[in-house]
C-alpha cells in the first residue's frame, strides 16, 4: 500500500524534475498507479502513469465519447458515447456502450443501443452491473452482465427531459437523474418496472450529482440557479441549499461527508459539510470536468479542459495542488487503476 509520505515525496521529486523540463510531468505519486481518461476531443481513452505523467497506452473511438466507468475489479471499462461535443450541440450523437479491457488496453466490442441515442451518463452499482443513461429517449438502460452481454437487459424511464447524469444506490435498486431542460431530478426504480418516476426540481440546470455515503442524501448542482442542494434521497425533498459563486457542474460525496464541488466558471475545487458549510475552495489552473479519488490517499485527480489539457493533482488534506500532468484533448471522466 503507498503511504500518503511515498506519495508526496514522489509528488515532490516530479516537480523538481518539471523545473527542468516545463512541459514534463509536474508531479504524480509513484507506486505504479495508471490514471485512465476519456478524452472527448481527442475521441480517445488514453492512460497514464501517474509517476512519471507518461502516456502508456491510447484506445482509439467514434467521435466524442464522454462518461467512463469501471467494475469493482478495475478489469472492464464502459464508455458512453455521446456522439457530440456538448449538451448544447445538436445531431443524434452516438448510440452505443464501448466495452474495454482496462488490463490490455483494448476495445474488446461495442454495444450497439439504437434506437436510444446520445449516450451520455454510465455508472456501476455494487454488483458491477451497469447502467447507462440515453439523454434523447430520457431512458436509463441496464445490464445484468454488461462484460458479455450483446444488449440492454432492462429499460426504465425517467419521465425528465435532455437526462444527462445519474446517480446510481450501491444495491441499484434507485438510480436519481437529472434532467438538464426540464430542470428535474427523477427517483427511478431500474428493478421495478411498474414504479413511476418521482419528479422533483432543485433549481434550474441541475447536472452533476451524487450520493452520500450512507445513501440518505442526494447532493445536487443547479446551475443556472447557482446553488448546490441537498435533498432527501427517500423523499425527494430539499434539506438545505446554499449559492454558490459560479457554475457548479459536478458533485462528489466523500466517505469522511465532505462534498467536493467542480466549478467551471470559477475554475475551483470547493468543499463544503454535509450539510453545506462552506469549507475551503481551491483555484485550479484550467476549468474542471471531473475527478477521480486515490483509494487510500487523500488525493484527487482533476481533469482540466480549455487551453489547459490537463490534470491537477490536489492533496485534499493540505489543500493544495501538488502536481500535474498534461493530457490529450479535453480530458474529462476518468478513473484511477490503483497498483495494489
């Protein structure tokens, strides 16, 4: 297991090294962890050391992939593909999951999903069963087996409109997605086919969200109304809201109740108390999409679009960037492949 000191000598070693070379690796924990990331304009999944910053490997895919998800194993990676750059841009965008072996760094196959198009929110309960989300049909497809299986093995609808991200519980019994024109969250039960949605609004825009660790509350962004929400995620009603400066697009419960908010008009890591105290924000160098946490180091991995192309390495418990490392184009959803 890599020490939380390993990890920031080896931060600072990187960095000493980038004062030589600028456009080297700024700095990144050693131990021989691999940092995967979807690039969505370099239409790529491309992996890197996080020791050196060095690209290992790039899978080549169709325009425009986005979210990434991977089993509890770290074996078999999902992407959706969305097909377009932006929620914004028109077109049918793409309709299909590209399955990966994260191990041989390979497309292993695609999935075809039509007619359900525009593929953009995956994620993974418990049980490694996938879900992924069709923002034009506004429907949350699953998969019993999704390493082998050739089709969606279930359908639910959510009953919200231009549906652009979930959340999913860890015995997927409730997944919670928002809705980015009808300015919804829905409750939708993925095993229970004859549940209707449960449809509630928490400001305008609302787009990145998350549980917290125990399940009992759902944390979302709204971002047009610029303000972070709380919810009851039994109830579906509003436990706490407090503003935010920016546009918060996505929202992180960690396990200690600390919410992490990405904000890409402020360009910030922010973190707030469960029940939305305000604690400490951190200026990033680009505009955040996503990021990915170190199993056990208190670090995150931010991935940074714009003329930035980048990553951010942020100790969480100095709160403070420690490093970095230059990527493809417009890296966004990512996960880490721990060594050990």
């Amino acid at each position: 297991m890599v020490t939380r000191r390993a990890v920031i000598k080896g931060i600072g070693n990187a960095a000493a090294v980038a004062a030589v070379a600028p456009s080297a690796i700024r700095a990144a924990p050693p131990g021989g962890d691999v940092f995967a990331v979807v690039e969505k304009s370099g239409h790529a999944v491309s992996f890197y050391e996080t020791s050196t910053g060095r690209r290992q490997d790039s899978i080549a895919l169709p325009q425009y992939p986005h979210e990434l998800a991977a089993d509890s194993g770290r074996r078999w990676g999902y992407v959706g593909h969305y097909g377009v750059r932006m929620s914004s841009d028109t077109g049918e965008g793409g309709a299909a999951v590209f399955v990966l072996d994260l191990a041989a760094r390979k497309l292993i196959r695609t999935v075809d999903l039509r007619p359900f198009n525009r593929i953009h929110g995956v994620g993974m309960d418990a049980r490694d069963r996938l879900y992924a989300l069709s923002e034009a049909k506004a429907t949350l497809l699953g998969f019993d087996d999704p390493s082998t299986d050739q089709e969606p093995t279930r359908a639910v609808p959510t009953d919200g409109i231009k549906t652009h991200l979930f959340a999913i519980s860890q015995d997927g019994e409730r997944a919670y997605v928002t809705g980015l024109l009808s300015h919804t969250v829905s409750l939708v039960r993925p095993y229970d086919p004859v549940s209707r949605p449960v449809v509630m609004t928490p400001g305008e825009r609302p787009e990145g969200l998350c549980l917290s660790h125990d399940e009992r509350t759902l944390y979302v962004g709204a971002r047009r109304s610029q303000r972070l929400v709380a919810l009851d995620a039994q109830r579906m009603t509003v436990r706490t809201t407090v503003s935010v400066p920016g546009d918060p697009l996505r929202v992180y419960a960690r396990p200690d109740g600390v919410v992490l908010v990405t904000d890409i008009a402020d360009n910030s890591l922010t973190a707030f108390t469960p029940d939305l105290r305000r604690l400490w924000s951190l200026k990033l160098p680009g505009t955040p999409s996503a990021v990915s946490f170190h199993p056990s180091v208190e670090l995150a991995y931010v991935s940074q679009l714009g003329e930035a192309d980048q990553v951010s390495i942020v100790d969480l418990e100095s709160r403070s960037i420690v490093g970095g490392f230059s990527t493809g184009r417009e890296p966004d959803s990512s996960v880490l492949l721990p060594a050990t």
